[in-house]
C-alpha cells in the first residue's frame, strides 16, 4: 500500500539547496512512499481574525493538502540558529482554527540542511519542540543535520558521493518505519 507524505520545504528559494536535499531523499525513499510537494510561500501570515468566516484561499489549499497526507517530511534550512518564518507559519496555519489540527497524530521526519557545520542543528530541534505540542510523531533516529551542503550536492541536485546517497537512504528508510507504525 502507498503512503501519502507532504514534503514541506523551508527555503522558498527555487533554486535552494534544501529543495534539492528534499528532491535526493524522495528519489532513495523505499518504495510505497508517494510525495507531494506542499508550498508554503503564498500563506499569509496567521491572524486568528482572517479564520473567522472564510480563510484564505491559500490556507484552504494547504490545509486540504495536508490533510490528505499521512505523513510529513519537512526539509528546510536554519536562519538566525532558528526555523525559517515560512515553516513557523506553516505550522501555526496547520494547527488551526483550535481542535482542526493538521499535524495532529502524524509520522514526520526533519532533515535540515546548511552550508556551515552544524547543519541546521537548531532549526532542526526548534522544528520538534512545536512537533511535540502538535501531537506529531517525529522520528528520531537517524538525525539528520547536513552540514556543508554545498559540497555534497551539486548545482544541478546530483548527490555527490555514495556515502550521503547511503545516509539520505537510511533516513529515508528508518522514516519508512516509522510511518507504517503510526498510520
């Protein structure tokens, strides 16, 4: 049976090198994982008052997407040692209005990528402090902060060597698991 998983990435730049990590690990996903890219640039930004009558088209839209996932995987970058504001919003859009939660009960992994060192190590745990309170299932081992992206994936989103391609696989799998003991 197929599983449904929402990629949701961070960076709204087109050409982001975490839209291409995103890209590499649903092509090592095992098989019976179907992504769906969910873009998250067009939501404005969460005022309780814009949910009283009829919400914005693009909350509507990026409800009912999330909705119909079974799982989520979220692939984004780190600003300022913390989450990018489109991915806060994101969660905030999604856990609302009160007692309609889209994340609530889901499978997520969150796979953080950076050009220096540490690889998104705070936005990737800033990320699983809201997932907790969301009542989402995060995986936990492996984790996965990809420092020095810039040298592991090229310009075109060619993974460069076997042993990334091997982890982003691990990942993949291990998030694989854990979809089918939550769904």
């Amino acid at each position: 049976m197929s599983r449904k998983v929402a990629v949701i990435v961070g960076s709204l730049r087109e050409g982001s090198y975490n839209r291409k990590l995103a890209k590499a690990l649903t092509e090592v996903a095992p098989e019976g994982l179907e992504f769906d890219f969910v873009e998250i640039g067009d939501l404005p930004l969460y005022n309780p008052d814009l949910d009283e009558g009829t919400p914005p088209a693009p909350w509507s839209r990026f409800r009912s997407q999330m909705k119909s996932a079974e799982a989520v995987l979220f692939v984004t970058p780190e600003y300022n040692r913390g989450l990018p504001a489109a991915v806060k919003n994101a969660l905030d859009v999604g856990s609302r209005p009160y007692g309609d939660s889209i994340w609530d009960g889901k499978p997520t992994a969150v796979v953080t990528g950076s050009p220096g060192g540490p690889g998104g190590f705070g936005a990737n745990h800033q990320l699983r402090q809201s997932m907790v309170f969301l009542n989402m299932h995060p995986l936990q081992q492996p984790e996965a902060y990809i420092g020095n992206i810039m040298k592991l994936i090229s310009e075109d989103g060619e993974v460069q060597n076997e042993d990334t391609k091997k982890f982003l696989g691990t990942i993949m799998s291990a998030f694989a698991e854990l979809i089918e003991k939550h769904v």
